[in-house]
C-alpha cells in the first residue's frame, strides 16, 4: 500500500483486504464513471478521492469512465471539464480515457442474448401507460401486454429500431424480470430507448438507439474488469439489477457493488439538475462561478487540491447519512492557505494618509517577510513614501473603547513592517466626510519598538499610494443562507433561499505592486483581510481577486445567533 496518500480504515477498505487476503483478486480495479451532463460538484470530489485514492493504496488502477447513454444533456465541455477537475485534485487515470459510448455494439449485443434468452422483450406502451403499468411502492405493477412476443418478432424489431424505423418515444426494450418485485427497479425496467435527431459526442449519429444507465453501467465495468464497483447509496436499490443483468448473461467478470453515504454539504446544493438550473437560470456566472460547490467553482475561488483531499479525509467513509458542517470545508482551506499562502498587503476601502515629515521625493524599500512563520518563503520589497493608503475602517476620530487598537486622532499605530506614525489632523469634504489624514512618521521605529519605552498596541496593513495597483475585489459568501435549501421546510423552491450578499465588488480597491507578477489562480493572504485568489479575468485593466476564505469562522457566530 502506498504510504504518500494513506487514510484510516474504513468498510470498504475492510472489504478490499479480506478480498484480497483470500485471493479472490489479485489487483484493485475501481472507476470513476460520471455522466458528461455538467461540471463535477463537491460530492464527486469525494467519490474521486475514494475511488482513484483506494487504487494508489492498493497499487491497483481506476479507470476514468464517462457513462455517456444520454447524448441529449452530454457535451465535449462536460468531458474536458471533467477530465481537468480530475487532473486537477492531482490524480491519473494511465493515460487512457474510456466512454460506455466505446461498447456501444457489445451492449447491443448483449441485449441481443437477453432477447434470445427470453429474458427482454420490445414494449409498445407510452411513457403515461408505463407509469400506470409499474405500480406504486404498495402496489404490485401489471404485465405489458407485448410481455409475451416471441423471441423472433423481439428480435426482428429490435434489429428495426436499430436501423431507425420507429419515432421516438414508440418503442422500448425492457428485461424480463418481474412485475410484481418489491423492488420497483426489477419491474421490467428499460434496457434501450429510442433517440432520433441527436449528435453523440464521441459516437456522431451512428446510433439512433441508446441503453439505458443501469444497463450500461455494470456491463462497462464488466468489461473493464473492475473489481469493487463503488457508488453512493442511492444506487443501493439498484445493486439486485446490476446484479441480475451480470449473472443473466453469465460474464465473466462479475465486479462487487459497494455502497457509501453521499456527500451533504450544508449551505450547498450537490443536485446536478439544480446547479444545472442555477447556470442556465443566470442565477450564477456559470459552472466555475466562485459561490458554486462544483470543483471549478471552488478552484476559481482559491480553493486547493489539497484542502479537497483533506476534506474527503476528513469527512470518512460511510454508510451513515453524512451531513457536514460548511466550516469544516472552510477549515481545511484556511488550515492549507495559514502555512502555505504568501502574505500580501491590500486596501480594500482606501483612506489616503500624507506623512507631513516624510521627504516627498523620498523611496524606501522595505523588507517584509512573505510568511511570519516561514522563513524559508523569504521576502519582498515593499515600497513606502510619504503617500500611503489604509483601509477607512482602521481609523476613527475618538476611540470607541480600550479594545479599539486601530489609528484615532493624536494617537499612534504601527504600519505593518514599517513604522509607528502618528495621526495630526483629519481633513474632510464639503459633506463633512473623511478624505485624508495627515500623519508624522518615527524614523526611528522601523523594524523595532521605540527606545523612549512607549507602547503601540496597534499594527495596521498600508499600501503605498504611488505604487500600489488598483484592483477589484470580490468578496464572496455562501451561495445559500440556509443550511439545507435543498429540504428547507417553509414549502418553497430551493432558490428562494439564495444569499442576496453571497457577492459583493470593491471596485477602488489597491494591492502591494509586488502582486503585479502573480498568474490566475496564485493564493496570498491579505494581511488582517482574509485569503484571496488572483482571477482569470481582469475589468478595465485591473487584476481581479476573489475572497477564499474570511480568516476567522464568521458564520459560527451567526448560526449560534440563530
């Protein structure tokens, strides 16, 4: 077992031992097999932790596999998305990318046998009457009357559907199992139905029939030869399927389906459909919009592979229902950027100080370290001039209280890895608002405290105001204000609960110039502000950067409010 990406054990891995401890495999095989229909989400991040994480442990392999039946709602976006989330939380799949769309001519073949085998029959209801037919979870459900065709009519008009003769929606194939099972998946369940008018994206119009999931998903692992068939429990009712399917046409790999809890996020939604509303809605940006759980979102918002992994670590392996705090998530990112991000001074509300003793002609270049406790990050050079920015909200005309350690007038702070000044006189507009401070600087104070024994409790990010970069910032919140807008009980749409302050722009915001050389993506905290990552996109010239994560856990104290 590999010791660079170990976890603690759990059921599944359990299983895997015993497995192989009585030879029953030699070699873990496992998959990650996503519908191409959307960008993966938070909870695929875990399934892609577990599946690709357990074949590293074990020195096995995971396929990458797109389960691509459905070419209505699938794309080549979706694929490549897709493929680039994986590589990204820093997987491999051996170079080697496998589509169900692959095995398109085996499955028919397959339904072929189940066909010969008396075992699936050519169905003419309409999708209401199927309904009807089915029955109910108290009800036992009724027999097609096209159940009992012959092999050779089933045959012949499979071999016709095949060949495009029917119109959608007037024909469909479905196996044989019973209609009066307990479990509504074995009441003759559809094997293949008919898609006229269609472009798959690997496979063009060749086909004008497409299985169905369940179909395709246990004969694809089939072929694969994939041992342990790993899925969330909503595929538990399914297993009896997937395994009848396999042991109807006597494979000869049969893989093991094991179930675990699904990811549940609080403040979050990990429906596909309903990300897919919240995008083609506008509600969003789009599938890589910052407030978005899908794994664009959260790397575009500054998110790390790591904090992922260590999340799906953290969170364990299942059967329970796994309901997660959003703070946990929040933590793991805050614990990756606190030891790994680069410290950064920004001003996100500008208030511009003059230092009346500071020659204006005059440029210092400061040293300041880029990580308070990495010295091997080592450090940068901040400019500082007798023109500074600090943020409005560390100054105030009188001290509110004691706790208040921030810049009043006649009082003293530190300027972070500079020095101490001291705030003189207030200048202010016509409407009586605060435009400019001026300060005097201690020339003596850099880098130490003052030999007269004074104390300054106060220590105040600053950017120089003739060096410093305009940018704009983006401070992102939750997407949702309640913590399951998915089940919320008031009778409403999840949409209703969407935060109206999940995004908030500062357009006049001015960034260290030492952020000039960062590239899509890079990480810093901005000291006293929070952590943020740089943008892909720039607005009128100006660097974007997006809030990560606040540097404190604001919302615990909320949700103890409430």
């Amino acid at each position: 077992m590999s010791e660079e990406r170990t976890a603690p054990s759990n059921f599944i891995r359990q299983i895997l031992d015993n497995d192989l401890a009585e030879g029953k495999h030699s070699k873990v095989v496992t998959r990650f097999p996503p519908e191409p229909n959307g960008y993966l989400h938070i909870g695929h991040a875990k399934s892609i932790c577990l599946n690709f994480g357990l074949a590293e442990d074990y020195n096995g392999r995971c396929h990458l596999r797109f389960d691509d039946t459905n070419p209505q709602k699938e794309s080549v976006e979706f694929v490549e998305a897709i493929q680039r989330d994986v590589a990204w939380l820093g997987f491999e799949w051996g170079g080697k990318t496998y589509y169900a769309s692959d095995y398109f001519e085996r499955l028919y073949h397959y339904a072929v046998e189940l066909i010969k085998l008396g075992k699936a029959y050519v169905c003419e209801l309409n999708a209401e009457q199927t309904r009807k037919y089915r029955g109910t979870l108290t009800e036992a459900g009724k027999n097609s009357p096209y159940r009992h065709r012959s092999v050779e009519e089933n045959l012949d008009i499979f071999q016709r559907m095949r060949a495009g003769e029917f119109a959608d929606g007037t024909m469909l194939l479905r196996a044989k199992i019973d209609m009066a099972s307990p479990n509504i998946n074995l009441r003759d369940p559809a094997i293949y139905r008919i898609r006229h008018g269609v472009i798959h994206h690997q496979t063009g119009s060749e086909w004008c029939i497409y299985p169905m999931y369940d179909f395709t998903h246990c004969l694809s692992d089939s072929i694969e030869s994939i041992t342990h068939s790993i899925c969330t429990l909503e595929f538990e009712d399914h297993r009896p399927l997937y395994d009848w399917y396999l042991d109807t046409l006597g494979v000869a790999c049969h893989p093991q389906q094991i179930e675990f809890s699904r990811l549940e996020l609080q403040y979050t939604i990990t429906s596909k459909r309903k990300l897919t509303q919240l995008v083609e809605q506008g509600l969003v940006e789009g599938w890589d919009d910052p407030r978005m759980p899908t794994i664009a979102g959260l790397r575009r918002r500054g998110y790390t592979p790591g904090s992922l992994r260590e999340f799906a670590k953290r969170i364990g392996v299942t059967k329970s229902r796994n309901e997660v705090e959003m703070g946990m998530l929040e933590s793991c990112i805050r614990d990756d950027l606190n030891e790994n991000a680069m410290r950064r001074m920004a001003v996100l509300q500008p208030l511009k100080v003059i230092l009346s003793n500071y020659d204006q002609s005059k440029v210092e270049e400061l040293n300041v370290a880029n990580h308070p406790q990495q010295e091997a990050m080592g450090k940068r050079i901040v400019p500082f001039c007798s023109e500074l920015y600090i943020d409005k909200a560390d100054f105030l005309e009188v001290a509110p209280n004691k706790k208040f350690k921030r810049l009043v007038t006649g009082g003293e702070v530190r300027l972070r890895g500079g020095y101490i000044i001291r705030c003189d006189e207030v200048i202010k507009d016509a409407q009586g608002e605060i435009i400019e401070l001026h300060c005097r600087y201690d020339p003596e104070t850099l880098g130490k405290n003052p030999a007269d024994g004074r104390k300054v409790k106060g220590v105040i990010h600053w950017v120089s105001a003739r060096h410093g970069t305009p940018a704009e910032i983006r401070l992102y919140d939750r997407l949702f204000n309640h913590p399951t807008p998915d089940a919320a009980k008031d009778g409403g749409d999840f949409t209703d609960h969407i935060n109206p302050d999940s995004l908030r722009t500062l357009t006049q915001c001015v960034v260290e110039p030492s952020v000039a050389n960062a590239k899509a993506g890079d990480g810093f905290q901005f000291e006293r502000e929070g952590y943020f990552c740089l943008d892909r996109e720039q607005v009128h010239g100006k660097p974007v950067f997006n809030l990560t994560v606040g540097l404190r856990d604001s919302w615990a104290k909320i949700e103890k409010k409430g």
